[in-house]
C-alpha cells in the first residue's frame, strides 16, 4: 500500500478519555476549492434517498461527525454545531451531516440510534447519512470527525476542513474560537471572498472500515 494511504495517530488521555489525535499532515485532500465537488448518492436516516447533485442552487456543508468523538461532542455539547444548523438551514443552507463510522467498529451507530441521538441533541442538519463503507467518506478525503465540506449554489466546494480554530474537547474554547463554518458561509453569502478557505481538519480519526 502506498505510505501516504496511512495516518498518523497520537493517542492521549485526556479527562478519562482515548482521543485519536488528527493525522499530521498538510490540510491538503483528495478535493481541491475552486472545483467541482464530487457528487454522491446517500440514503439517510429516515431511508430517503438523494444525491448531492439534487441540492445545487443552495450552499450545502458536509459536515462528518461521530457522536463517540470527544471533538465532536464539544461542538454538540456547547449547542455550538445545532445553533449554526438551524441558523443557515434557515437561509436555505442544506447540512448533511455524515457518518462514515464502519459497522464494525465499537463507536458505530443504528440509523434508528442516530435519530434517537439527533433528537436528544435537537441537531438541526438537513439530512443525516450514514455512510458505514466509507463510500463517501473515501471520495471526499474525510479524515477526521469533525470534518468540514462547503459548497456554493454552482456546486463548486469554497472550504475545506477544521469546524473552528482551537483544537480541543474542552466546551469552554467555543467562545474563543473563530467557527470557519459561521465565517465562511457569512462571507459567501454576502458575494465575498473566504477570508479562510481551507485548514487543516481536527479531532478523532474516522473509523473507516
């Protein structure tokens, strides 16, 4: 196989808990800003089936979670990544939130189970997929949870990676922290250019199948 195939992964103990750190690597992917996002077919949760090509016309974020991810619970925790959901879905944002944790591994969510969590946490994204192959994990180089997607109306991705600026589990950065999410949908939205289109992804390592 080849080397770049792999991550590197620091494991640390942090308050009770194994974290897989990000890979060390440039915030480069296998989708490069300022083309065409690769389309996908997805059958989310309530078993509706669609394509991402079927949303052009709107901004969409692909956002990749985990709800066993310590990172991603400091987000849904915080009410942070619900309050932007329901703030841009309200613009006409679609959010996909996607899973890619592979069936087999112990983190590993129902599509029964995913709703039972989505409404515990009021999420608010648009469409919730579960994606345990890595099909569309893979096809967007999704390598960590949280792991953010931003593409225009044209179908063009404007942003890639980190969900916010301070790589932590701890709730009390939130306030601290410029959201790339929040700031790139504002600027573009508004007909401007991404002050920050692209960073490098923070948090556990997807567990790919």
């Amino acid at each position: 196989m080849r080397a770049k195939a792999y991550m590197i992964v620091i494991v640390l103990t942090v308050v009770g808990y194994v974290l897989c750190a990000a890979p060390l690597t440039s915030a480069a992917s296998e989708v490069e800003n300022g083309k065409k996002a690769p389309d996908f077919e997805y059958t989310d949760v309530d078993g509706n089936s669609g394509k991402l090509s079927d949303h052009e016309g709107s901004y969409v974020v692909l956002e990749w979670f985990n709800h066993g991810c310590p990172f991603v619970r400091k987000h849904y925790e915080s009410g942070k990544m619900q309050s932007l959901q329901k703030e841009f879905t309200n613009k006409g944002v679609v959010w996909i939130a996607v899973n890619s944790t592979s069936d087999a591994h112990g983190d590993y969510q129902s599509a029964e189970d995913t709703k039972k969590k989505a409404a515990e946490e009021a999420t608010a994204a648009s469409i919730i997929v579960l994606d345990p192959e890595g099909t569309i994990g893979k096809l967007y180089g999704a390598k960590t949870t949280p792991h953010i997607f931003i593409i225009d109306p044209g179908g063009t991705l404007i942003y890639q990676g980190a969900a916010d600026s301070v790589k932590s589990t701890d709730v009390a950065d939130i306030p601290n922290a410029t959201n790339y999410i929040q700031a790139g949908l504002t600027e573009a939205m508004s007909g401007k250019e991404l002050t920050t289109a692209e960073t490098k992804a923070y948090g556990c390592s997807v567990k790919y199948k």
